[in-house]
C-alpha cells in the first residue's frame, strides 16, 4: 500500500509555475492573466509560466508531450513549490501514461485545479500516494468580483497546516464572469443541504463525476477503501446523465467501503433541484445508510472551496445540522 505524502505548504515568496495539462494558457484572455497574476502576487507568491503553456492546436492545447513534460519539469525544479493548473477543458488524461511518478513522489509539491484536472488529482494521488488539491485554476484569480471565499479556502487548505471546518459561502454565481466582470450577478445561498442523515470519516477522493469515471478499470482510479467521495458535474449535465455517471461508480468493486458521499452545487442549466438530487440518491440502495449532503461550495459554479485528494475529512449531518472537518492535508 502506497503511503500517503503530503507537500509542503506553500508561503510568500514561494514560486508557482503554471502549468496547462488541459486547455492552453492562451485560451484565457490577457487581461484575466494579468489579474490573475496580479492577485497571486499580492499574495507574496512569485510566478513562472510553463514552458509550453501557452502552445495552441487544433484542440486547443499543446501535444500531449509537451503538457507531460511542463508538469514533469515544474515537480523537478527545485526553486518551483507549487503548481497551478491554468483551466479545464477534456483532455489531461492525455498525459497521464506520460508523467514520471518516481519524479513526482521523489519532489512533493502542491498541484491545484478541478474539473477536467480531476483526471491528474486522482491519477497522481493513486500513483504515488501523494495528496493533490481540488480547488481554483490560476485563471480563477483573474476575477475581480466574489473571489473572497474562494481565496479564504485556498489559504486554509494549501498555504496552512491546521484543521479546518468547513463554512458555507453567503452567496454564488453561475455567470460567464470571464465574458463580463462588470455586470455580475449573485444569487443568495440557502447553503447545502441533507439527504442522508449520519456521521463519517475517510480519506477525500473525487472530482468531476464523468472525469473520474474516464478511470475505471485503470491504474490511475485510487482506491475506494474507507473514503469520502466528493463530486461535481459541469453545465453538460442533467438529471439522467448524472444519475447513470453516479450509477457507475456505485457499481465499482469497493463502493461499499464508500462511507460518504458529498455532491457539490450544480449549475442551473443543469436543472438538478434539491428535489430532483434527492430522488436520484434515495432510489439507489448502496447509498441508503450513508450520509450524503448536496449544494456544497464546489463545481462549476463560484465561489469554490479548496479541499486535499487524499487528504481526510470527518463528517456529521443530523437534520438541520451539518459539520465537514477537513484534518489531514
């Protein structure tokens, strides 16, 4: 059994390279870089920009070897503490056949993103024990309008040793920030909410539910052993495809050492209602006798929290009342 490793948090000074194992860098505009930058440099950080970063093909990012080779460099430079993924996009399980995982395990560093980076978060954790981080992309910083929560968590959980409780945001937004940061609209949050009563604890896998589910049957889907699956799905989603994603992980070998499971907010257009995400666990038996909470501050929505792959997490929920303690990290 491969044990756990957990990197060195980052702190001012540190440098951060960008890396881009999905959609290229050049895909955001500049003056979302610039702020972005701006931000993290507020922050006491010092950032560099892979190599490759900024190559854009037909698909929209650089070739496979040159994505796997940015992320392989950036673990083996030793000046570089932490990495940042740039955005999402469909095609980082590319490079995982590419990485060097003796590299890797050999120099722990923070690695940060979430959507199609669930594929690298997962794979790297199963690989090499060591823990990854679900949390914003570096474009992220690039908003200029409701980033605070989303900022506080990234502090607590990647620049800070201590336990950490997790709290609910005020308000969030489904909007194309990126498209039109002066005109942003936010909607109050009612916070999450119980469909499964109950107390847990386990080590944190998860992701992008359709991500992660591009990992079965490889060597790169961690174990399910005494875990706390945490998931999400985009705008591409609606109540049948995440029923049936939810299904395929449920049917994996080990689900049952699943002791719960926590699903973050989805997007509007998705049309999954409180209603809707209860009626699609409460018809599946494997999650009867388990907690599982809904509406929480991760996804493809803003704002988001940050929280450690592989990391630990305790959970209670009891009828109007919900505690998520993340330890390990």
């Amino acid at each position: 059994m491969v044990k756990d490793i957990i990197p060195e948090k980052i702190r001012p000074g540190d440098e951060i390279r960008v890396v881009a194992p999905s959609y290229s860098l050049a895909r955001i505009s500049k003056e979302i870089q610039e702020l972005a930058m701006t931000k993290l440099e507020s922050l006491g950080f010092k950032i560099s920009i892979a190599e490759y970063a900024m190559e854009n093909d037909i698909f929209g990012s650089s070739p496979i070897e040159s994505r796997a080779n940015d992320i392989n460099s950036a673990f083996l430079d030793k000046n570089v503490k932490g990495i940042i993924t740039a955005v999402g996009g469909y095609n980082c399980g590319e490079i995982l056949s590419h990485l060097n995982y003796e590299v890797i395990k050999d120099n722990p560093k923070i690695f940060l993103g979430y959507s199609d980076i669930t594929a690298l978060l997962n794979g790297i954790y199963a690989k090499t024990g060591m823990i990854t981080y679900h949390g914003p992309f570096f474009s992220t910083f690039g908003m200029q309008e409701g980033l605070e929560y989303t900022l506080d968590y990234f502090k607590k959980c990647v620049m800070n040793n201590e336990i950490y409780f997790v709290d609910f945001s005020k308000e969030w937004s489904d909007d194309r920030w990126y498209a039109d940061q002066q005109n942003r609209k936010f909607i109050n949050n009612t916070g999450p909410f119980i469909v499964n009563d109950g107390s847990a604890e386990g080590k944190i896998l998860g992701g992008n539910l359709c991500t992660l589910n591009l990992l079965q049957g490889t060597a790169f889907m961690p174990d399910f052993n005494n875990s706390v699956l945490f998931i999400e799905d985009d705008k591409g989603t609606n109540p049948y495809l995440f029923s049936r994603n939810l299904q395929g992980l449920i049917n994996l070998p080990k689900f049952e050492e699943v002791k719960a499971v926590m699903i973050g907010r989805f997007q509007e257009s998705s049309g999954i209602t409180k209603d809707i995400l209860r009626s699609i666990v409460t018809m599946k038996k494997e999650l009867m006798d388990i907690p599982v909470i809904g509406g929480l501050d991760f996804g493809h929505t803003n704002p988001i929290m940050t929280f450690p792959v592989g990391g630990d997490a305790s959970i209670e929920a009891d009828s109007d009342f919900i505690k998520i303690k993340i330890k390990k990290h």
